[in-house]
C-alpha cells in the first residue's frame, strides 16, 4: 500500500473530505475497500460518495462496508451502498443481528425496487415463518398447473 492509500484510508476513518479529495488526487486508488469502510462504518456520506465516485469497491471484504453499516443503523449510508450494487440480504442480516429496526424498515422500503430473488432472500432471513407457508403454497400451485396440463 503506498503513502497516498494509507492517507485515503486515515482520511476516510477520520471524516476529513479535504484530505480524501487530496489523496485522491495524488493518485490514492479507493479499490481496496479500506477507506469505503471507514467512510461507511463511521456514517461519512459526503466521504463515501466520493469513494463510490472514484471505483470503490462495495463488494470488497465480503460486503464489509454494508455490513458495518447496518450494524450501527447509518440507514443513508446502507442505501448509498445498495445504490451501487451492495447485497441487501447482508446489510438485513447485519441490521437484524443488532436489532437495528430503522435500517430494518429501510430495507422493506426498498424491497419495490429489488429483483424477486432479492425480495424472496430478504423474506426468507426478515419473515421465516412467512417464506416457509409462501414457499408451500408456491409448491402447490405448481403442483396443480402441473396436474392441469
């Protein structure tokens, strides 16, 4: 990791845009996921932007960054996150896991705009009980399309 990196990373966890804006303009690469981290972990929108902005990627770590996120209820921040492709089912998880109700009903906010296999994840980790009796009766109408044709 070079000086500019480890500048990036600092700045991120310490919430100073000016010195992200100066690290990246030295060069600093937001790929590794370190500073989008810090940015997301410590609820710095303005910062996480930026990093988004500049190729973060929101996949590094396993999804850390919206993991972390959800966890600590910085709702914006997991939103942001979702925007740029960030799995919804982890930031649930992580949200749930620290009972995090205001990023809990984020996510069911954002469930419209999810794919179905998205939304059946989501129901499946928020709702088990529900998915079980879905997926059943999923099963049974199949069950009779299939016996109609």
């Amino acid at each position: 990791m070079n000086p500019q990196e480890k500048a990036l990373i600092e700045s991120a966890r310490l919430g100073d845009i000016d010195g992200v804006k100066a690290a990246l303009a030295a060069g600093a690469r937001a790929s590794n996921g370190a500073a989008l981290y810090w940015a997301a972990t410590q609820g710095h929108a303005e910062i996480l932007s930026r990093l988004l902005a500049a190729g973060a990627n929101v996949h590094a770590n396993r999804d850390a960054a919206l993991r972390c996120a959800a966890a600590r209820g910085h709702a914006e921040i997991a939103r942001c996150l979702m925007a740029a492709f960030a799995d919804p089912v982890i930031a649930l998880k992580s949200a749930l896991k620290s009972n995090r109700n205001d990023v809990v009903a984020m996510l069911d906010a954002c469930a419209a705009v999810l794919t179905s296999a998205q939304r059946a994840a989501l129901l499946a980790v928020a709702h088990p009980d529900e998915f079980v009796q879905l997926r059943a009766i999923a099963a049974s109408t199949e069950k009779q399309r299939a016996i109609r044709r």
